[in-house]
C-alpha cells in the first residue's frame, strides 16, 4: 500500500498575483523573509484539482490515519492522499477552506505558533501574512494541526534553519511549546525542508514520531516515518500533471 502527499502554502485569484517576484511574509514574530512564487497555487487551479479528486473517488487521509497504518498496519482506500498546507497563511482560510468544507475534504495544517497574530487583519493579497488564531480554530472541522515549530522557522543565508543551530534543550522547548497548541504535537514538517541526519536523530530525541519533508516521492509501509516524502504543488500546475503526482501514490 502507498499514499502521496502533497503541499501547498498561499493561495491567490489570478490576477491577484505577480509570479515573478517572491511575496513578503508578515507573521506576528520578529522575522523577514519572502516565500517563492513557485509556493503558490491559482486558486481556480486549486478548485479543479480538489474537484479531480472528489469526481475520481479519493479518500482524503488523516493524521490518524497514517499513524495507524505505520503502527498497526490498518489499510486505508487504495485512493487516497494526504493534503497538507504549511504555514497558516490568510488565503488559506480566505480561498481553500470553503472549498475542502464544500466538498467535505479533510487537511493538515502545519503551523509555526509563534507566527500567529492575536487578532483578525485585513487580507492583503500583495503580502504573505499569516492568519490568527481565531481564524485557525475556526477551520478545525475541516484541518487539523502539525508541529511546524514556534519560533524556530527561521532560514539563513547558508542553507541551514534555527532549528538546526539551536540547542536539543531549546529544540525540545520550543517543539513542546508549540505541540501543546496543535492537534498533532508528535507530527513534524521540517522547516523549509532543510535537514540533514543529526536532525533526524535529534527530533527523535524530542519525542516527535512522524516527519515530514519536502521531497518527492510515494510513501510506503518501508518509507522513513521521520523522512516522508510530500510533493509540492507549485504555481500553474495543470491539471494533468496533478493526475501524475496523485496517480502514482494510489495502491495498486
């Protein structure tokens, strides 16, 4: 049995966006960055790939249920995939939400908490601004959450993230901060995908059980609970090439 993951972060109408430049984020922590375009989904876009799965009779997993098939070997849909969203940002709750309620699709939202604001803002779609958490708590009947960090989603310009360069001390602190807010406080998305051996070995010291990055792949009963692959959505995927990256995960 295999099962595709996949990720998305922003969402934007056409029009509302200019794919040539990245969009600075604006989150509640002192931190600046921008977030590729290629990060990005058109919303119509979004709206036919989820209708391609809801037409092709695909069963939208959860976290409870990629535990239970690594743990008790439970079998679930040969149809299915697992639909994350990192980050929290705005249009998730503006544009994606309604359409997985619509159709009765389930997610995973992996949020770094220290990002989250305290209070609703106005939806800028110039900027990549992170939802409060109001907003969030408003989505949990249809997402539900993963350990992202609270402050330690932070890359520099070497390659490496904070994460890496903290402590395993502070590294469980935080990751135990943030796993007391989220659904799933053992279920990880490392990062920006940056990790490296010692980082697997020190999230298994932390108490994290399953982990997420961000290379392609079909996950299987063999696969590395703590390096599961996800392929990434990206900005003007056709329709066609979203069949290839859902076909190929579906059990045979």
């Amino acid at each position: 049995m295999s099962f595709t993951v996949l990720m998305y972060h922003e969402f934007r109408k056409r029009g509302d966006i200019d794919a040539t430049s990245p969009s600075t984020i604006s989150v509640e922590q002192q931190y600046q960055d921008a977030l590729p375009k290629v990060l990005f989904s058109y919303i119509d876009d979004f709206k036919e790939q989820m209708m391609y799965l809801k037409t092709e009779g695909y069963h939208t997993l959860t976290l409870q249920e990629i535990k239970d098939f690594y743990e008790k070997g439970t079998q679930f849909p040969e149809k299915s995939v697992l639909l994350t969203i990192d980050d929290a940002f705005q249009s998730v709750y503006q544009y994606a939400y309604p359409i997985l309620k619509e159709l009765q699709f389930h997610a995973v939202s992996f949020v770094v908490l220290g990002w989250l604001s305290n209070e609703r803002e106005y939806f800028d779609p110039s900027i990549s601004k992170v939802m409060s958490k109001q907003e969030l708590e408003e989505m949990l009947d249809v997402v539900e959450l993963g350990n992202h960090t609270t402050h330690l989603h932070k890359r520099y310009p070497d390659g490496t993230s904070e994460m890496q360069a903290t402590s395993l001390q502070e590294l469980k602190k935080d990751l135990a901060e943030c796993g007391e807010y989220v659904t799933y406080p053992d279920v990880f998305a490392y990062p920006f995908g940056i990790y490296a051996p010692k980082d697997i070995e020190r999230l298994a010291e932390t108490g994290i059980k399953y982990a997420f990055t961000t290379v392609p792949g079909v996950n299987t009963a063999s696969t590395s609970v703590l390096e599961l692959h996800r392929d990434t959505v990206t900005l003007g995927c056709t329709l066609e090439n979203f069949k290839t990256i859902v076909e190929k995960g579906a059990s045979k």
